[in-house]
C-alpha cells in the first residue's frame, strides 16, 4: 500500500483549500472507486481529505420544481426517493441498475460522476495505458477491447465510462454545481465530461481542488414518461454492454419531447443528438424509432472485438422507444 496522510473536513471551502493546496491530495467519500483503485496502486494520492463531514446529503426540491442531489447524498436513497422516483424513473431504475445493494448503500453522486473506466487494461499497471500513464500508449486499441467504446474514442483511448446513473442525467440536461478555489459555478452535465482526445488523462472539466457541491436536475414534466434499459453479461452487478437513458412524449400521436442518452459505449456519458432530431415533431412509428437509432450511432468506430455493441445499443434505442410510446 502506498503511503498517504488522512484528513477529515467539516466546512467544504476548506476542505477545498487542502485539496488544492497539494497536487497529490484528492476527496474521499463513499469511498467505492478510490480505495479500490488505491489498493490496485493505479492511484497513490499523497493526502485524503475526507469530506463525509460535510452537510451535502440531501436530496431537495429547487424553487422551479426541479430537484438537487447533494454530493454526498447515498446512490440508494436517491434511487429510492419519491421525488426522483415519480419525476424521474430512468434515473432511479439507472440507480438501481449499477453495482450491488451494499455498494449503492455507500457509494455517493459525486463519486459516481467522478467514476473512473473500468477498462482492464487501466487498472493493470504492468501495461500500457494513456490515461493512467500519459505517453506510454493504449493497449485496448490492438488488444482485448469488448468493453471498450464504439463512440468519442481517438487513437490515445479507447476507455468507456462506466456509469449508470450518468447516463440519465446526460439525457435530463443536469448541471453540475462545483466549488474551488475561485468561488462557485455550475457546469451542463453534458459538458463536464471530456472525450479523451489526446489527453485522456483529463477526465473532466473539474480544475485540481474544485470540488461537487450537488448535481441538480431542471423541472422536465416529460421525464415522468422515462425508463432505463441496460444489456449486460449477467443479470445483476454487471457493467452495461450497452444502455440507454430515454424520455418520450407524444401529442397527438408525433414526437414532442424526446431525450436519448447512451451508455456502455461512449467514452463520456453519450448524449444522441442526433436520434432527437430525428424524432422531433414527427408521427411515431416503428421505422422512426428504427431511423432515430441508426442516428444514433453513427460515426460508431467499432474494433475487433465491440461491434456488436452497435447493433445491441440500436436495438435497445428501439425497444426503449418501442415501449414508451407503443408501436402505432
């Protein structure tokens, strides 16, 4: 195990003065990603600043009608919320899609949105990889790459983002509200992602030390007519293959409201554009649903052995699709 110092906050700005006070100090909360990366040495901070002192828990209904999910509000307690539940179902049936009970009892918003891939070849430190080590090359390109995305990669990486929950929030057009050493802003949930580019190593928007306040979700009526799909290798505690976050509304009979969000095969949380825009303002059918996602996933990059994540993820678009707003 590798050496490292360990502090408790109780006050979020200094808890942000520690971190970004020390280029090898990094938050602590639930705990479920960092520790186990800690232990595989494929992250070794120097200083832990433990935040779960901090009052930021809480799941609160906004002035407009949205909702705020505090950064430190339990992954089980959001899915199981009325609020979300009867608001926002994908996001709540995306919740208790990921990891185990005992896993979501811990794991927090925040850290969930700070999630990192679970690509092997990341987590093994005795191959090369550019997002864990800059310049030494990306082992998933040539190698075993099944789990690895179809969508944003680039010849440095190839990693998909592994979560559940930030599928969901993609496709609701959260923000994220962050807290560093210049003061306070918030970021739209699709920007605070960042494809890996030649830099997979930047994972996020987030400067050294800003730290998650809450993740907030504006008033969507549409959303109350969302789900969840997600295609994985077993039943249960197993990363998406493909998943798809989906709201659809319809006034008489055509599209007026559609939101697509895709996991399992992006390198980001991958909002479909593009499927919306085929969907809006046209009369529902099942080759709409079929064209929206061929949109979808066009300008996939499949390698050796994902492609059939781009059939499956279609698939599951249309099924989504299919079952929100019936085949007529």
């Amino acid at each position: 195990m590798h050496p490292f110092h360990y502090v408790q906050t109780q006050e979020p700005g200094a808890g942000v003065g520690q971190v970004s006070g020390s280029p090898q100090a990094t938050f602590l909360a639930g705990g479920t990603g960092l520790l186990d990366l800690m232990k595989l040495g494929v992250q070794t901070p120097q200083l832990l600043v433990d935040v779960r002192k901090l009052p930021l828990a809480q799941v609160e209904e906004l002035p407009e009608g949205g909702l705020r999910l505090g950064a430190l509000a339990r992954n089980s307690d959001v899915a199981n919320h009325p609020l979300v539940r009867e608001r926002y179902p994908t996001l709540s049936q995306a919740l208790l899609a990921g990891a185990s009970g005992q896993i979501r009892n811990m794991a927090t918003v925040a850290g969930n949105v700070m999630q990192r891939t679970r690509c092997p070849y990341f987590r093994d430190t005795a191959t090369p990889c550019n997002k864990r080590a800059p310049g030494t090359g990306c082992s998933a390109l040539e190698g075993i790459n099944r789990s690895n995305a179809v969508l944003g990669g680039s010849d440095a990486c190839i990693a998909t983002h592994p979560s559940d929950m930030c599928v969901p929030l993609a496709a609701l057009d959260a923000t994220v509200r962050v807290l560093g050493p210049r003061g306070e802003r918030t970021v739209p949930f699709t920007e605070f992602h960042l494809l890996p580019g030649s830099t997979p190593e930047r994972e996020t928007v987030l400067e050294h030390g800003e730290l998650i306040l809450s993740v907030d979700l504006p008033a969507l009526p549409a959303a109350r007519r969302s789900l969840y799909m997600k295609a994985r290798d077993r039943a249960s505690y197993a990363f998406a293959l493909a998943s798809v976050a989906a709201v659809l509304e319809l006034e008489a009979g055509r599209v007026k409201t559609a939101r697509i969000a895709l996991g399992g095969v992006g390198t980001k949380p991958w909002r479909a554009t593009a499927a919306e825009q085929k969907l809006i303002g046209q009369q529902a059918s099942p080759a709409l649903y079929e064209a929206a996602a061929t949109a979808a996933l066009e300008g996939a990059q499949p390698r050796a052995h994902n492609g059939f994540k781009v059939e499956l993820a279609r698939r599951l678009i249309v099924r989504s699709l299919t079952t929100l707003g019936g085949k007529s």
